[in-house]
C-alpha cells in the first residue's frame, strides 16, 4: 500500500511520536545522484517502518538492492525533497492522509503489552 512512500510513513510517524526520521541514502550508479533508499524513524538502535520494530542494522536487510547504503538522520524537508521531490507538501495530500492513518495503527499496536506468556505443565 505504501511501497515507494516510505518517506511520507516516515514523515507521519515522526509528527505522531516525535521520534526523528532515519534514512538510508544510496548513489544512482546511472546518475550519480544521492537517492532514497528507504525512510523510518529511529528510537534508539531500532527503526520503526510500516513493518514496526527493526533494528538498524537490518532494516534494509534483503530488501532493497543497494550500492553503498548509508545511515543518516534526515529533516522532514529533506526526505521530503529526496522521496516526493519537493520539501513541502499539503497536509491534505491524499497519500500523507493514509501514511497518517497506518501510522496512528502502528503506534497503537506498538503502545499494546505483548501477549501472556502461555505456561506449559503445572504451576508453581
């Protein structure tokens, strides 16, 4: 649903948590222009994306093909301007709107406690 706009996830996120954007920049080997390879936000040495928690080493992991990835934390203009090719965009964009919403459902899903641990043979 949100592939090839992570950056506008990323830009939802970061307003509903206040966590800073993360992002992995490559260099297009044709152009030679540094590129967007893939756009969270970042607590600690975990990023948070559509698929929830990762840690940073591996939130690229397997897929996204790369050159040189590199790490870097990022303004909301920038990932803006490298992902929608602008710095700015209208709060009533259609595509912000449903990144805002699967946001607020990962933030929801991320503030559950984890299940009960299901305890096999007699109690003590």
């Amino acid at each position: 649903m949100l592939h090839g706009r992570c950056h506008l996830f990323a830009v939802a996120l970061s307003e509903l948590t206040g966590l800073p954007i993360g992002a992995y920049l490559d260099t297009d080997i044709e152009t030679e222009r540094t590129v967007l390879v893939h756009a969270f936000v970042v607590d600690g040495d975990i990023g948070i994306d559509i698929r929830g928690r990762v840690p940073l080493d591996d939130i690229i992991e397997g897929e996204f093909d790369t050159f040189e990835p590199e790490l870097v934390m990022i303004s909301r203009e920038d990932v803006l301007l490298l992902g929608h090719g602008r710095g700015t965009i209208s709060q009533r964009n259609p595509e912000l709107l449903v990144a805002k919403r699967l946001a607020a459902s990962l933030v929801e899903r991320l503030d559950e406690p984890p299940p009960p641990t299901q305890m096999t043979g007699p109690s003590p």
